[in-house]
C-alpha cells in the first residue's frame, strides 16, 4: 500500500483516503477478507448436517481457547468441574451459563484472551437498544474483514457488490454540519454520507438533490431515517430514484408500514438485516422472502424463552443468545443479547439453505426524540462506540417536552465530573443546538412489564405512521 501511495506524482494534492479510492476494489480487501468471502460462497449451500459439524468444531475450537486463555472462563468451568471436551453436543452447551452485560461490565479484564497482547486490540463500547452501556475487545483489522465479508454476502442476496456506490443515512456525525454542510462523500468506499440528524423539510430537497447528482446503486440506512426520507416523497409527490436497486435496512426493528411505505416510494427491494456491535449473530433476510437466515458460519444461536429455555416451536418468541465464532480475543459464549425475535422454520424452503430462519425481530425499538425545530432523532443514531459511557451502569432518556431530553444516569463508583463534561459535550454533536440535555442522577432505572431495559422513555405523541 505504502509503494503505490509514493508513486502518486507530487502535484496530486489528494489526501490519502481520496489516493486508496482509487485502488480496484479486489485489490483493497485482504487475505482474511477474501478467504472468509470465499468460504462463504460455498458453505451457504451446504447440507444440514454439515452445517451442523461445522459449528460443533468451531465450538470445541472456541471452548478449549476460552478454557486455556480467558480468565473468567477458566472459573465457569473449574466451578462447576466441567471440561470443554465434556460439551460434546449443542444441548450440552447449556451446562454454561449466560453470558450477561452486567457480567462484562463486572469482568472486562477477566474476559480478555491473555495470548493476545492489548497492542493488537481495539477496545469497542456499544448501549445498543438496551441502555446497559458495555465494553469489550476486537482484533485490529481483522474483526473488520471478517464483518465485511459475512455482509457483503448477505447484501449480494439483492444485488449488492463490493464498490457499488451507496447513499448513507446512518447516524453518523458529518464533521462539517455545524457549518451548514450536511453531506460528505466517503471516496474509499464510495459513499454518499448525509448527515441524519438534520432531516427537516426545509433540507431534504437538497438530499433528494444530491442523490439523484450522485445515481446511487444503494441505500444503506436505519429505517426510521430513510422513513422521514420516504414520507417527503410522498407527501411532495417525488419520483423515486431510479439507479437504486434496494435499501439496506439494520440495527432498527423493520416494521410492516415502513416496509410498505419505502416500497411505493422507492418501488425497489427493502432488505432487512440484524446484527449487533458484539459480532456474535448476523442474520438477513432472503432474496427470495422476508424470513431472517442466520448464518451458520458466523456463531452458534439459541432463541431463549421465558423460562430459560430453548423455543423450538414456530412463531414463538424467545431472546437472541449467542455464541460468536470470530472473536477468540475476548468470547462471548452464550451471550444474552436482550434482543427478541420470533422463531421461523429450521431450513429456508424458498431458496434452499439449510439455515435456521427468524420470521421477526421484535428487540430493536426504534424510538425517536422531537427537537425544537422538530427534527426527529432515532435513539440508535445516538449509540456511542467510544468510552464516553464507560462510567455509567445505565441509563435512560426520558422526554416530555419538545426541545428537551433527560438523561437519567446510575453512574459508577469511578464516575466524576469530568464524565458530566464528556456526556454533554459527545452528545451534543449528535443532539444539536435545538436539544436541551439534561442530565440527572438517579439510583434505579425500572424494567417494563416484559422485564426489559428501555432505552427511552417518550411521552410525547410522536407521529409513527402506522
């Protein structure tokens, strides 16, 4: 990479970011990219079976390494006088306990493979739907082929190949919008990135304009940003964007009216997908249906009922449980995700993989806070990946008044004033300066009557559309 950099002539005053762009696509992506890819394209049509003896093996594989390597499951086992060569098949995995946030909150360290050295890790934060703010360890570089060989295959199932041009509604901060730039273009992955936080009538003309100046093949959002999106449209009778073959939709529960709503606007496919910061289950839907295939190849997943229990039956609700393969740095075995989903069949009899399916995600509410010009903002948009929360327990917005959010916080032991400053200041980039946040110190936050965390609490009357 280094040797093709130098021969850029001097007189190309590019950044390096613009000068990587232009490297083929093929050649950008890494051994441990194109091996997991590659692997992928043949593994999906495997029978059953060997499906199954796959994951098994990556199980002994896993249990052993976190056995000889991962302090905390050193103690699990030698607590219970287990051995990992004892978990000989999935229901004997169940002699493990779950795996919770509270836990790795209490034993970060403890979770850590020792043989890897912390020079090699990145240390990854993530609130997701729950509120329960947790941090955990990736491989460098690594995690990040791995995760992009696993979406670039599902996202293929609707056309989608490495370079497309995509638009980017996603939360993510525009560093120039503070300055009236609500956009920049990503041209290492070819990306149109609009700022999310800014969707109000009075700027979505010129989105719809600079989508259609840069023909898009996809657009990859939350799907209540690409909603407000899609209802301009419908409301200003705006004709859809023709280049666009599908919007990729994730980290936000689809519901039936959004999915409806972008299909008359956008008159393409809306692909769904789940997955979360922890990299321990990855699901998306087929090309060939709305039912979520959970990949195999990616972890090991239980769906958990009330009673602790497997749900085996079809159109039952139970909790996402995982056990990721790709992350021998710190395992995550059993893991409670606190996300839900109704279970689907053991095989996909559209497309023919032999892949355990979900029919819905029902864990990732997408709740919305009302600013004072009356933007909305999606609580995924606000989700931090840096250690702004790492001295908090939990925490929960609370609105009531268009304008202003409370940010009820139990905080830990190590908590300081300095946090106060940090939370406001992070924030504040992502709430803008029509939001008024509050933070207040509280020493419980309760659970809703299905025993769940919620991540706001809006007592305004937001207008859904359903």
């Amino acid at each position: 990479m280094r040797n093709l950099i130098r021969k850029v002539p001097s007189w190309i005053k590019k950044p390096i970011k613009y000068v990587y762009g232009l490297i083929p696509y093929e050649k950008r992506m890494g051994k441990v990219f194109w091996d997991t890819y590659n692997f992928l394209q043949e593994s999906q049509w495997w029978s059953k079976e060997k499906l199954e003896e796959y994951q098994m093996t990556e199980l002994e594989k896993l249990l052993k390494h976190a056995y000889e390597n991962v302090p905390y499951y050193q103690r699990v086992f030698d607590e219970r006088g287990l051995k990992p060569k004892e978990i000989r098949d999935f229901d004997d995995l169940k002699k493990i306990p779950f795996l919770t946030k509270e836990i790795i909150q209490n034993n970060l360290e403890d979770l850590v493979a020792q043989n890897y050295p912390k020079s090699k890790l990145q240390y990854i934060t993530t609130a997701g739907s729950t509120g329960i703010p947790m941090g955990f360890y990736q491989v460098k570089n690594i995690a990040g082929s791995l995760e992009w060989a696993f979406m670039l295959t599902q996202w293929s199932r609707v056309g989608f190949k490495g370079g497309d041009k995509c638009v980017v509604l996603r939360g993510n901060v525009v560093e120039l919008a503070n300055k009236g730039r609500l956009w920049e273009y990503d041209s290492v992955n070819k990306n149109l990135i609009l700022s999310s936080y800014h969707m109000i009538d009075e700027v979505l003309p010129k989105y719809i304009e600079k989508i259609r100046e840069f023909k898009p093949n996809f657009i990859q959002a939350y799907p209540s940003a690409v909603t407000i999106l899609a209802r301009f449209m419908k409301n200003n009778k705006i004709e859809d964007f023709p280049s666009v073959k599908a919007i990729l939709c994730g980290s936000e529960k689809m519901y039936f009216w959004q999915r409806k709503l972008l299909e008359e606007v956008f008159q393409c496919r809306i692909y769904s997908w789940y997955g979360h910061a922890e990299e321990c289950c990855l699901a998306g839907e087929c090309e060939k249906s709305k039912d979520y295939h959970i990949f195999p190849e990616y972890g090991y997943t239980e769906l958990i009922g009330e009673d602790g229990k497997q749900v085996n039956e079809e159109n039952k609700l139970g909790e996402i449980v995982a056990t990721g393969f790709n992350n021998y740095a710190f395992p995550f075995i059993r893991y409670r995700t606190m996300d839900m989903a109704i279970k689907g069949k053991n095989n996909c009899t559209h497309c023919g993989r032999q892949f355990q399916l979900l029919k819905k995600i029902e864990g990732r509410l997408q709740e919305m806070i009302l600013t004072k010009t009356n933007r909305y903002i999606s609580m995924t948009s606000i989700n931090m990946h840096s250690d702004v929360f790492d001295n908090i327990k939990q925490f929960q917005f609370f609105q009531e008044e268009k304008g202003k959010v409370f940010f009820n916080i139990i905080r830990k032991n190590s908590y300081t004033e300095k946090d106060t400053e940090y939370i406001h200041r992070e924030l504040n980039k992502k709430l803008g300066n029509d939001m008024d946040l509050i933070i207040h110190f509280v020493d419980h936050i309760p659970l809703t009557k299905n025993g769940k965390y919620r991540f706001l609490i809006q007592k305004l009357p937001i207008n859904s559309g359903g």
